[in-house]
C-alpha cells in the first residue's frame, strides 16, 4: 500500500489519492463519455492497495496509464497521456524560453542581473546558463521546505544562489602584505615575493583576480597604502644602487634616510648628492605613479570567472602618513583623476577613503593635502567613497596614531557597502575576514499584508510578529547554507583558504575549512523601508517624523534579533541595508501580481535601496543625512548614504567637502557623491553637460551617462536591469 510519494523536486509527501481522481477526471471530461465515478473509483483503490509503500510521482502516473489501458475507456488513457506530454513540455518550456532569452543576447531582468557581467559573450553565457540551471537545483535539493516556501512566495531572496552548491563564501579583504612578503602559488604558476612597486602592484591584481575566481562576491585590499608603501622605499633604493653604478659612488648610507615626502622637483641648481637624491625621488615618483596607473587599467581589463566579468575590487587608503604611504596615495589619485584609455573614467577598483581625524580630516592634518585632492578627483571621477573612522560604531580600543600597523584596526569596506569589523570569534578588525553569505527579507510585503488592519497599534503589531517568523526562517536558512559552506576543503580554495582568510594558514589541504570560516558573517538583508513605513503609516521615513520612529524600531528590532541570532548558533550575524541590484525589482513584480498598484508602494517597478529616503523624494543633502544617519549604526553588515549633487563638480570640490562634513557630523559610517558626468561610447570623452546628445569630440551620437547603480559604476546603463532604469530616470538631485 503507498504510504509516502516522492515529488519531482526531491521531496517526500504523504500520499494523496485525490490528486489522482482529478487527473483522471480531467482526462475523462475530455471524451464524449464524460465521467466514470466508478471506474475512476476502481482505478484508485487498485493503484493505492498494489503499490509499493514509497512511489514516486512517475510512477504512480504509469501505473495509472496502465489500468486505463486495461479498462474499456482506452480513450481517456489517450488523453492522459497527452495530459501528461503536455505537462512534462511547458514544465521544460520555461528552461527553453531562458535559454533563448540568453541566447539571443536579449535586454532582460535575466540577463541583466549584474551589471558588472557580460552576459552577451560565450563565457557570460555559459555562466547564465549554468547559473539559471542551477538556481532550480538548490530550490528542490539543498533548502528546506520553509526556506523555499519564502522564497516561491517572495518573502525571502538568497543571493548568489547559483553559487550555493560551489560552497564558495561572498567576500574577503585581502591581507596583501601576507603574499607581497611570502608569495602565493595560483593554478600553475607561481608568484615570488615582490621587491619593486612595480611587481607589488601587480600581485595585488592577481590576488584580487584569483580570489574573485574562488568566491562568488566580491574581493578588497583593506589598507592599499600601508601595503605597498615598503615597495616605494625598496624601489628608491634601487634608483640609488643605479646612481652608485653610474658614478662610482657608495651612496649606501643614504638607503634609510628621512625623506618627508616623493614629490618631484626640478634639478636645476642643484649639486653633489642633493641632485642625485632628487633625481632618485623624482624617478622613485615616476615609477610609483606607472604602477598606479598599470593598477587601474589591470583592473578594468583583467577579467575573471571565464573571462566576461572584471574583477569586483575596491580598495581602502587614506591613512599612511610615511612618506611612502604618501606617495602611493597621491600617485594612485593622480592617475584616477587622468583617468584611462582616452581619458575615461575608470570603473574599478572601486576606492574608499578611509576618513580619520587626526590624520586626513583637519587643515592641520599631515594628510589633508591628499583629502583635499581626494575630493577632487571624486568630483571628476566618483571614487573615491568615504568611509568615516571617526564614527562612533567604527571605533577600535587598539588604534594609535603612532602605531605603525595602526591599519588593523581601522575598518574598511566593500565599495558596493559590505562591512566586516565586530567578531565573537577572532580579532576585531576587517583584514582577513568576509560576508560567508547572507539573504534579504521583503519587509513590504509583510508590511501590505497588515496595512488593511485598521487599529494601528494592532496592525503594527501584527507586522512584527510577522517580522519575527521570517528573522526566524532567515537565520535558520543561512545557518543551514553555513553547514552547508562549511564541509569544503581547503585545497578546493587554494588562495582565499592559504593566504587570506584568518587561520587558514593552519588548514592542511584536505582539511574542511569549518575551523576558520566562522569569523566572517552572515547577513540578514532587507529592501524598502521606505515603502515598508508608506504601508503602515501612509508615509516614508523621509517625510513623517512618525515614520522615522518606526523606521528605527523596525531595524533596530532586526540588530537585536541578529544578535540573539548570535548568541543561539554561535556565528556572527549582522543586518545589510541590502544592495539591492537584480533584486530591485524582483521582489516588487511578485506583490505586483498579489496585492496589484498600490500608490506610493508598488506603484513603481522597484523597491528602494535598503533604508534609504525614496530617490524621487525632495529634500536637502542635510535632511537626508538625518534621516538615513541613525541606521548605520544599527546595520553593522554594512550601509551607504549617497547625495546626488547637480552641475559640473569637478569645478566645485568644494561641494564634495561639504557632504563629507555631513558624513562627520552625522555619525554616518559610509558615503559617496553622485553626480552628471556624460561619457561618449565612441572616443571615451567625458563632460557634465545636461543632456548632452552629441560628442563635441568625435560627434558621436552614442553617449550614455556614467552613473552609480549601488555602490559602484557601471560603464553603460545597458547593462542595467528595467527596474534600476526605472529608479535612475527617478533621482533627483538633493539641495
């Protein structure tokens, strides 16, 4: 007698004879006999007694085919059958379609689900291929039921699920100094350790670019400067030893002497070993702004994952004051701000500042000269972002002007807006960790589910206790994957598991990477707050002082569920004020289709961004700040305030300065400038004019305006997905 079935998708269900009489029935209705009760009767109880106590669902249907076959209605077999063919077609109908779509290179929500990727190339193909083939795998064999229950009905997004069966982890900072001073081995070459800037600067991009290969999120040097600021002072003393080689003289009590900064000065009048220690400055100078600039083009063309992707860098600088550390920092903002090609702007490495007073921030700071050219460059060029160590959330107990590997304890970020800095587990600090994983919750669509209660404390209470039971099935689904993540072998990592991730050099490689790999995080991740608060209250945060408060309870709710989260499974979980991208308008077509066009909250294609104000809203850069400001603190999986400013900035630093010192005085922990910058896809030339429509350069009529789509460049909006499109033509400037 059949007890139990086993579906399609791998899962196991009680058996239900009704579904078998109305698939019978259906095939019935269709002959000029109509029904047989009876027969559908006999046919049922014969199938449910004979068969094996465990059947599954193919099975079972041609057990059924059989015994209409053997009965006198052989033509409701027939039509069972054809019932049956036409199932099995559109169920592979829907793969065909998206295959197609693939295919035939066509603008799309699939295709252009990462902006940073290729998709119309034959590796990007391979990949979308793989990557949509895959997803289905992961919903019928690697959840559990609740967890797909929420996802199929769009409560819960996991991210990079297509990766999900790799056992990859999302991101890491990378330890640079570990590799420059030991070397690495990758694939089948090997790299030794670095004595120039020149080959310092390119094993950064090959740690990026092979990391990159073996995650699936994306990869930062967490202190750029103090990294390769001993190649600047070996590279000196290199251009010294020539001189020696030159003149005859042994300049050797020169390799270590005080140099306040490698700024290029002319010769003239200048005599004896003050011409030859200039002369080795000036080219000790050169040299460092060539690799700088060898950096950045490396990093827009170097491509990874098959080659239809460059790399998803970033990089975090600002706060060596050597002379050294110096150079690297003005050399790399000079050769950003010259841009590359033809002059355009460079997509990656996305850069942050890392913003510090005492340091950088003040007029009497040694490095305020290189934050006044930092935003500069950023008012040409968007990057540098600013990270503000001086937030009261971004503070560490161990940091010390006069420590020399003060850099440990300075957090850094992913450009995008992930960050790593708290740890239950390890050090604090940023360096040699990551995001393992993590997963976003539609808050709106739980929010539209209470909005016709009509008592608000009630209906407010009820959207909390649905909070709850989604917070519950997301920790539980991440933990899950963590278990999952967590049986892979370190040699299927060989860089992220050797060089880079914290205590993995203990690991052996045949060792799972359990023992290290809970000093990253999980995220917990939510979208439209904005929307969210329009459905409870009937307003966003960003106009309703009303709003706001729930707003910050909302959140604050979710930290303090994380941190019980924490707590109970032992890992570290953190809330992501999510960088919504593909997702933007995912979420939004699924509440669509349930709940229809509600004014101000599915009204449009798209969610906003995590707890920012709406992108169409009007306000001032000030009132945004104060908005958005107070869930930072409480999003320690990372976050990001942006302004969108108007004009040409690049005559105006200034107005970049003047958002920073809101970043300051705000406590906001990371932020960036977006404004008008027009880029020709002929020539590459750039300007800000408003709606520009022809190159004045090469007369083109091929320009697309280059903009922030989260928390990085794209270098054509083409690749945009519709519902980024949407909330782009949506922005308005803040003043």
């Amino acid at each position: 007698m059949i007890q139990t079935v086993v579906k399609r998708d791998g899962r196991i269900v009680g058996y239900n004879e009704e579904k078998i009489k109305a698939a019978i029935r259906k095939a019935m209705l269709q002959t000029k006999l109509g029904e047989d009760e009876a027969l559908i009767m006999k046919i049922v109880d014969r199938i449910g007694v004979t068969g094996k106590e465990q059947m599954s669902v193919e099975e079972i249907q041609d057990r059924v085919e059989v015994e209409l076959m053997k009965s006198t209605r052989k033509e409701v077999a027939k039509r069972y059958i054809a019932y049956r063919d036409k199932r099995s077609i559109a169920r592979r109908a829907k793969t065909r379609d998206i295959f197609l779509e693939i295919i035939e290179a066509k603008n799309n929500d699939i295709t252009r689900e990462n902006a940073n990727m290729n998709t119309d190339s034959p590796a990007g193909m391979m990949m979308k291929f793989a990557s949509e083939t895959t997803k289905p795998f992961v919903d019928d064999y690697l959840l559990s039921d609740e967890a797909r229950e929420a996802v199929r009905n769009g409560y819960l997004h996991i991210h990079d699920k297509d990766y999900y069966p790799t056992k990859s982890l999302t991101c890491v900072q990378h330890p640079l100094d570990r590799i420059l001073k030991a070397g690495f081995i990758a694939g089948h070459g090997e790299s030794r350790p670095a004595k120039r800037i020149e080959t310092a600067s390119i094993i950064g991009c090959i740690s990026l670019e092979t990391a990159q290969n073996e995650m699936h999120g994306g990869q930062a040097i967490p202190a750029f400067d103090f990294y390769l600021a001993p190649y600047v002072r070996s590279s000196f003393i290199e251009e010294l030893k020539q001189l020696e080689s030159l003149s005859g003289e042994d300049l050797s009590d020169l390799y270590d002497m005080p140099i306040d900064d490698y700024v290029k000065r002319p010769l003239d009048g200048l005599t004896g070993r003050d011409r030859l220690v200039a002369h080795a400055i000036n080219q000790t100078a050169s040299r460092v702004h060539q690799a700088m600039e060898a950096f950045i083009h490396n990093m827009n063309t170097i491509h990874s994952r098959g080659g239809n992707q460059v790399v998803f860098s970033s990089i975090n600088y600002g706060t060596d004051t050597s002379a050294e550390g110096r150079c690297i920092i003005r050399e790399l903002l000079n050769s950003t701000y010259e841009g590359v090609g033809n002059g355009a702007t460079a997509i990656f490495p996305i850069q942050i500042w890392k913003k510090k007073r005492g340091v950088n921030y003040l007029p009497e700071d040694r490095n305020y000269d290189l934050y006044e050219l930092a935003c500069k460059v950023t008012a040409r060029r968007f990057f540098p972002n600013f990270v503000n160590l001086d937030a009261t959330f971004n503070f560490h107990e161990k940091w010390d002007i006069n420590d020399p590997e003060r850099y440990k304890y300075e957090v850094a970020t992913m450009g995008c807006r992930t960050r790593v800095f708290e740890n239950r587990y390890g050090e604090k600090t940023s360096i040699g960790r990551g995001n393992i994983s993590f997963s976003t919750i539609n808050i709106v669509r739980l929010a539209i589910e209470c909005m016709n209660i009509v008592d608000p404390e009630e209906r407010v209470d009820r959207f909390f206790k649905r909070l709850d039971e989604m917070l519950e099935i997301t920790a539980r689904q991440l933990c899950d994957r963590f278990d999952f993540q967590k049986t892979a072998l370190a040699k299927q990592f060989p860089l992220v598991m050797s060089r880079l991730w914290n205590g993995a050099e203990s690991l052996k490689p045949n060792d799972t990477i359990e023992p290290v790999i809970n000093q990253g995080t999980l995220g917990i991740g939510f979208i439209g707050l904005a929307e969210c608060l329009i459905a409870l209250t009937g307003k966003h945060h960003g106009e309703s002082k009303e709003a706001q408060e729930l707003g910050l309870r909302i959140v604050s709710h979710m930290r303090s569920r994380a941190n019980e989260f924490s707590e109970r499974y032992k890992h570290n979980f953190s809330i992501l004020a999510t960088p919504a991208e593909g997702l933007s308008g995912k979420f939004t077509v699924k509440d669509r289709k349930s709940f229809g066009i509600l004014e101000g909250i599915t009204d449009k294609i798209y969610y906003t961004n995590s707890n920012h104000v709406p992108v169409y809203y009007h306000c001032s850069p000030r009132h945004k700040a104060q908005v958005e400001a107070p869930y930072h603190e409480l999003t320690g999986g990372g976050h990001i305030f942006y302004v969108e400013i108007d004009g040409d900035a690049t005559h105006n630093p200034k107005a970049i300065m003047d958002i920073v010192d809101l970043i300051d005085k705000y406590n906001i922990g990371y932020g960036s400038i977006n404004h008008n910058r027009n880029r020709c896809m002929d020539c590459g030339y750039e300007d800000a004019q408003d709606n520009l429509t022809e190159c004045p350069h090469c007369h083109g009529t091929d320009i697309d305006k280059l903009q922030r789509i989260t928390g990085y460049l794209v270098g054509t909006t083409d690749r945009w997905n519709k519902a980024k499109l949407a909330e782009l033509s949506d922005r308005v400037v803040h003043k």
